[in-house]
C-alpha cells in the first residue's frame, strides 16, 4: 500500500507524516486488509486547515471525504473519523466476496467519458460553446439502487449514473439539496 501525503500551502513535517501513516495503516488494516493507495491531501484555507483522504479501494472504486478545522491534526483526525463512520456503514457490503461473484458481476461495466465545464459566460461570440476544464473516464458500474446510494455516499458524489443490475436499464441517484436522495428510473413506454 502505498501512503502520499502532500500539502498545499503548507509544510507538511515529519511529525505530521507519522501520525497520518499510522492512523491510516490502522483504518486500513481494521476494515479493508489490502487497498491500492491512499492520499490525504492538506490545505490552508485563511486560518483553516482542510484535509482530504481518498483511499483507493479498487481500480474504479475510492472513497473520498474532506474536512475544515483550525489544527491540521485535529481536521485529519475528523476527516478520518468521517471515513470511518461511513466504511462502519457499509463494511458487510465492502467485504462481502460472494457480491463480486454475483449475476449482476455478468453484465459487463461501461466506460464513459466526463466532463467539467466552464459555466462562466463571457463577452465574446464563442459564448454559446462551453469550454472544457478538465476530462476524465470513468466506468458506469452494474449494480443495484442501494450499492449505488452507497457509492455516493463514500465517494461524496452528488450524482451517479449506473446500469440497474435488476432491470438492466441506466440510473441515476443523485443528491437533492434538501439532504435526500433522489433516483431517475426511466420506464419503458
């Protein structure tokens, strides 16, 4: 396993290092015995430290969560302690081997592309074509509403797209801003 920890605007010590090391060697070897990578990221954000943890599960698979507090130990022990929780949440559905060999497993994952787009309009005749920021690939797993939800929720998402393992048709689960989640289903006519 291999542990990266860098920082941005700040100078991330020796000290600091170790304690991230064994707290997440801890958490690694608690709930998920062999993982690719983690990276925790530190900023300085004015007089706050914000801290994110991406812990690669698997080759498409990471769970990401971040958070704000005015000791860069104290936010990296929160942002821990919210990985924690979720991964206790869902630790029977993480572990679980026999989910891997399922019938849903048969239906093959597809790839797909992402996009981030430059919402800013400008003054220009070019206006009405959005520039690209950023392109990634992903894959659209095959799985069910609840490990889809699940997804979300540890990789802090706020929508993803997923081929429905029961009726084989796209999804959507995204997160509304009142808190719940909502899901698109489209029907057949």
């Amino acid at each position: 396993m291999k542990i990266i920890v860098s920082g941005k605007n700040i100078e991330t010590g020796d000290s600091l290092k170790l304690h991230v090391e064994t707290a997440v060697k801890h958490i690694v070897d608690r709930y998920f015995g062999d993982i690719l990578e983690v990276h925790v990221n530190f900023s300085k954000d004015g007089f706050r430290f914000v801290t994110e943890i991406s812990f690669h599960v698997s080759r498409h698979f990471i769970v990401r969560t971040h958070c704000e507090e005015s000791d860069p130990y104290r936010s990296f022990d929160l942002t821990l302690g919210k990985i924690e929780k979720r991964i206790q949440r869902y630790k029977s559905r993480l572990r679980s081997r026999s989910r891997q060999n399922s019938p849903e497993k048969e239906m093959l994952n597809i790839s797909a592309s992402r996009y981030v787009v430059d919402s800013m309009k400008e003054d220009n005749a070019e206006a009405d074509v959005p520039l690209i920021i950023a392109e990634m690939n992903s894959e659209i797993p095959t799985v069910s509403v609840s490990d889809a939800v699940m997804r979300m929720d540890l990789t802090e998402d706020t929508v993803i797209m997923f081929r429905n393992a029961a009726s084989g048709q796209f999804n959507v689960v995204y997160r509304r801003q009142d808190g719940n989640i909502g899901w698109i289903d489209p029907t057949k006519a």
